[in-house]
C-alpha cells in the first residue's frame, strides 16, 4: 500500500511511529513549503518521495491513501480538494 503522507510536525510523528512499528512504510510526504519539518522528518522515517505540495504529491505518485495530519487552520482550505482527489483519507 502506497501511503502519502499530509503535513509532518508533532502528531505526524506519533502516526508515523504507529505505521513503522506495524510494518508499514510510508510511501510520500508533503509539508508547506519552507517547512522545516519536512526534511527530519522524511529522514527519521526512511521516506524518500518528498513534497512541499500535496497536490504535486498526488499528481505525481500513485497514492493507495493519504493520511492528512495537517494543522487544524488549514483543514477548512483543504477538505474539499481532498476528497475531490477521490484516494481514501
């Protein structure tokens, strides 16, 4: 299963850890751009498709699922495109 993952600060981190210990690798991850975020977090978890937009992510990669852990003002701005993209959140 190809997992994209949607924003990486803290909560990102603890879902994360929960993937790893079950076997699960996540395929992609996206951050805002400038985030300093991303890179740490992409390296602690071996993820090497790296994105600062989601939907350059989506459009690029064939994504099973996307696992939004993106902060709560952003979600409003979000939700919408999300499920247009049709890939189960």
């Amino acid at each position: 299963m190809k997992i994209g993952f949607i924003g990486c600060g803290l909560i990102a981190h603890f879902h994360a850890d929960v993937f790893k210990e079950l076997g699960v690798n996540i395929f992609a991850v996206s951050a805002r751009d400038n985030s300093s975020n991303l890179i740490p977090f992409a390296e602690k978890f071996g993820i090497g498709n790296r994105y600062t937009n989601w939907e350059t992510m989506v459009e690029k990669e064939s994504l099973d699922v996307l696992w939004v852990m993106a902060s709560w003002d952003q979600m409003d701005s979000l939700l919408i495109p999300l499920i247009k993209t049709k890939i189960p959140l």
